[in-house]
C-alpha cells in the first residue's frame, strides 16, 4: 500500500534553528543522524533504495530456494545481518523487488514463523535491569452502558515499544487501554479503559515517589475531555437535540513531569509524544510546547494521517537539544531510536 506523498519533510536541527531558518533556507541543516530527511513518499521506496547502499560484497545465493510447505529456509549459519536481509526470500516469490527485506507475501507467512522472518539487528542489551513503564492505545470515555468516546489509537506504537524494550532487557510494564493486540512476550500488561482508570494505575506502577520506574513511555493518546456524568443505564434516543457535558482530564504526563521536577530527580525519564495535523514545522513547534509544558526529556512528533493504524510512522524526536527527523521507520524500528534515547537517559 502507497501512503500519501508526505506534506513535508521534517528536518533535524539543534535547538533553536526554526527559527534561524524560517529567516534564512541558507542555513537549513541536514540530519546528524544521516537519516533520511526526504524523498521517502512511500515505505517500499525507502525500502528499495537500501540494497544500492550496500555494495556489492555478496558470497550467498540471493535468493534461497522456497522451502518445501511447512518447512523453514535453510538459513546460513555464519552470515551477517545484511547478507541474511538480502538472502531470505522476499514476497512475491516468496516475494517481489518492491517488498521490504524480510516482508512476505500474503500467504507465505504461515510457513516462515515471523521469528525466523522478521530480521533485525540484535538488540542491545543496554536496558538490562531498567523497569520501563509504557502507556498504549486510547483511552475511551463511557457516556452509558452502550457508548462511549474514543480516539484512533491502535496501540501499536506503544506495543512496539514495549516489546523492544523487554527483548533489550528492561522489565516491562504495559498499560493498555482498550486495544486489540496481543501482549508482547516477557511483558506484563494492564488494561485500563478511561483516562482516570489508567492515571491510577500509572501512578501505581511508579511509585508515589517515582521510585518504582526508571522510564516512562507515554504513547497513550489519552482522551482530554470525558462526559462529566455516565449513565448506569442507556440513554434513550428522543426527538430533542443532546448536549453532552464534557470535563477536562487530567493531563497524566504533565502530572508526572510536575512531579520529578518537584523532586528533582532525574528518573523516571519521561517521553512524550505528540500527535499533531499541520505542516512539519508546526508539529515539531507543537512538541517543543509539549516538552516544556510538560517538563519532559524527549517528544515524538508526528503527524496523525502518518501515525494512526499504521505499521510504520514518520516522526522526528524532540528534546531540549534539537531535532532529529528520522524518515519513515517501521514501528519497532522507530521504537528501538526511542528507546536508544532512553536508555541515554537512564545511563547519563
Ligand atoms: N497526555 C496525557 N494526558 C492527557 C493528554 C495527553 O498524559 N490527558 C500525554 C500523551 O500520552 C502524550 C502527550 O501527553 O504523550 C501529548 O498528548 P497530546 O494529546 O498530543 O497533547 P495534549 O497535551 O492533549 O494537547 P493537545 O491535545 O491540545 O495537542
């Protein structure tokens, strides 16, 4: 599937340099981090462009022979990460050209177990002995028995993160709003529905004193407004017009931002994200706001259409340094950059 041509392009830059550009395009900065800045208008685009990158140093076949039904591909025993990447069999033949390293044609997932298929770098163990507290998917808001309010998280992010985060080490707790995912292995998981629900069970999990957590992934889009009353029985329709009262939520990060500084310890390290519509500029202006407001080490900023029930996300990090614009990234990879940050933060 072909996502929209992106709007524009984030851009990374030290703190401050908005500004510095939007008076002078000569003083645009490219990525430190060499990530891709632009050009990536769909996933699989990116995604072609790598093999040219990688040279030409092959000694394995580049295709391995489909295995008969039921069976795993031989898979070398001594390759590297890239040549196990170019090896493995890729949809369409298993696979096509325009099929991402490791992706697999419908159908042929059932004979690769996603284990064996789904190649990355091994992680780095650098969480190892940190406890991650992560917050997914929405919350929803009930009105009765029969409805409620709610928002487009799927959860994903936050589920991607958590499952980077406990096979890099850490000792993961989960808190899930209502979702439809399963729980990554090695994680415990807590489902919440409304955002009074899941501030309760946060605070549980970190501690009164924030000394039950030593980071703090807050991916959940939390709902800011819910009904101020919800009926123990259906509302009936009528033939009048309904007004429904809403009240402000609490702001759960903020609360634990406000927190930390009150105690002036460094951990938990708090990452925020920020889910936005606008131009990239906007956004990342939007998540410098979120940054300060809620006293946090690190924002991602994205936007909605790129983020929502998505597998992949393009999204810039934030923090009081600058900019990072990461290109598009497939989820647990976007997962693992944040977590690289986390786990800086944890080590400082
Ligand atoms: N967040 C939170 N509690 C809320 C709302 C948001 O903890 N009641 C957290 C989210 O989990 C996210 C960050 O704050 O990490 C930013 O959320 P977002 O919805 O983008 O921003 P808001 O603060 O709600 O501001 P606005 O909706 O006006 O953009």
């Amino acid at each position: 599937m072909r996502r929209p041509a992106p709007r524009g392009e984030f851009r990374s830059s030290p703190a401050g340099a908005e500004n510095r550009e939007s008076s002078s395009r000569g003083n645009e900065r490219q990525s430190t981090a060499g990530a891709p800045l632009s050009g990536q208008s769909t996933k699989f685009a990116a995604h072609r462009r790598a093999p040219r990158r990688t040279g030409a140093h092959l000694v394995l076949p580049r295709r391995l022979p489909a295995p008969p039904p039921g069976r795993l591909p031989p898979l070398p025993g001594s390759c590297t990460d890239a040549r196990l990447r170019r090896a493995l069999p890729r949809a369409g033949e298993v696979s096509g050209l325009d099929t991402p390293p490791g992706d697999l044609a419908p159908g042929a997932a059932s004979r690769y177990p996603r284990a064996v298929v789904d190649v990355r770098a091994p992680p780095p163990k650098n969480l190892d002995g940190l406890r991650v507290v992560v917050t997914a998917g929405p919350t929803v808001e009930d009105i009765d028995p029969v409805r409620f309010l709610g928002n487009r998280s799927t959860g994903k992010m936050g589920f991607a993160v958590a499952a980077r985060a406990a096979s890099r080490g850490a000792t993961v707790t989960l808190i899930a709003g209502p979702v439809a995912l399963a729980t990554p292995e090695g994680v415990r998981r807590l489902d919440v529905r409304g955002a009074l629900e899941m501030r309760r069970v946060l605070w549980a999990a970190l501690g009164s004193g924030l000394d039950g957590a030593d980071a703090l992934v807050m991916s959940a889009a939390v709902a800011d407004y819910r009904p101020a009353e919800t009926s123990p029985v259906k509302r009936k329709r009528t033939a009048e017009k309904l007004v429904l009262e809403l009240v402000p939520n609490p702001d759960l990060l903020a609360e634990v931002g406000a927190a930390r500084a009150a105690s002036g310890r460094r951990l938990p390290a708090l990452v925020g994200f920020a889910v936005e519509t606008g131009t990239d500029a906007e956004v990342v202006a939007y998540a410098r706001g979120k940054l300060a407001k809620k006293q946090v080490d690190l924002v991602v900023a994205n936007h909605a259409g790129d983020s929502f029930g998505r597998d992949d996300n393009r999204a810039a990090l934030v923090d009081a340094g600058g900019v990072e614009a990461l290109g598009v990234l497939p989820k647990p990879d976007l997962a693992d950059r944040i977590l690289d940050r986390v786990a800086v933060l944890c080590h400082r």
